[in-house]
C-alpha cells in the first residue's frame, strides 16, 4: 500500500484525471473531495460491500428450480 | 454452468434453469463486471416461459455468476430510479426509454429478497450493462417478495 502524509487542501492523483483532495480534518474524520472522469464510478466502500455480498448470496444455489416453481406458481396465483 | 458450441454457430449454456441456446448476439457486455464477480463481462439474459416472470442473468464466462433476476417494476409499478451522470457514461449514453431493468432475486431460508436498490441496467442499443449504486435508495436492499401476494 501506498502511503501519504497529506494537509488540508492537498491532494494526490490517480491514474488519469483522478483527484483525491482533503478538505477537511477533524479529530476522527476525514472530508475528501474526489474529481474524477464522467465514466468512473465512485462509492463509499461499504456500500460496494453491501451490494456485493447480496450479488454473492444471490448466485444461484442448488435447489433453485424447485424453489423457482413454487415461487412462480406462487405469482401466478396471486394473479 | 458449462458449454460447448452447438451447430449454426449458437452456444449452449447450461444454467440451474435448464440449457439454453444462445447466440453471439445475444451477448451483453459488463465492463465492471458485478459486485463480487468482478472477474465476469459477459451475460445472456434468459427467458423460458417456465422462468416467467423471472429472469436467468446468466455469465458465459463461469458457472457461480448465475443470478435470478425480475424487472422491479413488477415490484413496484411506478419504481423509478434515476440514473446519474457516470450511469449514463457507463451504459454508453442510453435512449433510457429503452432501458432493461432486472432486480436480483435472492432465494435463502425459505424468504425471496429482491435488491430493488442496487438494480442492473442493460442498454439494448449497445449491449451494455452497469449495476447501478446509488448511495441514497430510497429503495430497499432486500425487499421481500412475498410482501406482493
């Protein structure tokens, strides 16, 4: 990992056009502003940890088409 | 899941769902990949009456990426999620009246949970797709379906 002392105000850069700026310290926090091209996403990481844990329990288990029958003929009763 | 060519081209793809025949064009394109299967680019989009109203999102690249899917506005009629400006650029700036939208059906200890939060957004022109994340969903992560019967 790389590791950088930065103060308010200073950043670093990623790759191409990626910012990474503090704003702002606190005693147990940290504002960072992130610039960032239109296409790159950027997200809190625990909330790309939440959706892929759902995408992972999602993944078909075994048993699924049993299930799947009873939840179809389930919608269609409730049809 | 495994495959092997079939004759006129098409490749079969064994899914949890039975095997289905798909073709080259069929093929939709994750940049991304998905949360958790980063590793995977490419998905068909399956349907069989038997699945209806369910969906097969399914990776022709690996047998674990294999996902149950249901548009959320069968959810939900007037469900609207807004895309944001690196959605768009990710989905190669979509018609979004064209957009395919599938929640990921979650079937564990007898409960169905759609992610109605972090739905995946297939742009038909281009054969793209993104799962979105928004960081404020009103929306729930694990949205029981049997809260609809």
């Amino acid at each position: 990992m790389l590791v950088f002392t930065r103060r308010r105000n200073e950043a670093i850069i990623v790759a191409d056009g990626i910012e990474i700026r503090v704003l702002r310290v606190s005693k147990d926090a940290v504002r960072l502003g992130v610039t960032a091209p239109a296409d790159v996403p950027v997200h809190r990481q625990e909330v790309y940890d939440q959706i892929r844990e759902e995408n992972r329990r999602a993944a078909a288990p075994p048993g699924m088409p049993l299930t799947l029958a009873l939840l179809t003929k389930a919608m269609d009763d409730a049809s | 899941m495994s495959r092997h060519s079939a004759p006129g081209g098409d490749t079969r793809v064994e899914t949890a769902f039975g095997s289905f025949d798909v073709t080259a064009d069929q093929v939709i394109t994750f940049p991304a990949g998905l949360p958790g299967f980063e590793e995977c680019h490419r998905f068909v989009v399956l349907s069989s009456r038997e699945l209806e109203p369910f969906k097969c999102l399914q990776s022709v690249e690996g047998p674990t990426a294999s996902f149950l899917a249901v548009d959320p506005r069968r959810a939900f009629t007037d469900y609207r999620c807004a895309l944001s400006d690196v959605d768009r650029a990710r989905l190669g700036a979509p018609d979004e009246a064209t957009l395919v939208w599938l929640a990921v059906v979650t079937v564990l200890d007898g409960q169905t949970l759609v992610n109605l939060r972090a739905p995946i957004v297939v742009n038909p022109t281009r054969m793209l797709g993104y799962q979105l994340m928004p960081s404020n969903s009103l929306y729930p992560l694990r949205f029981e379906l049997t809260q609809l019967f």
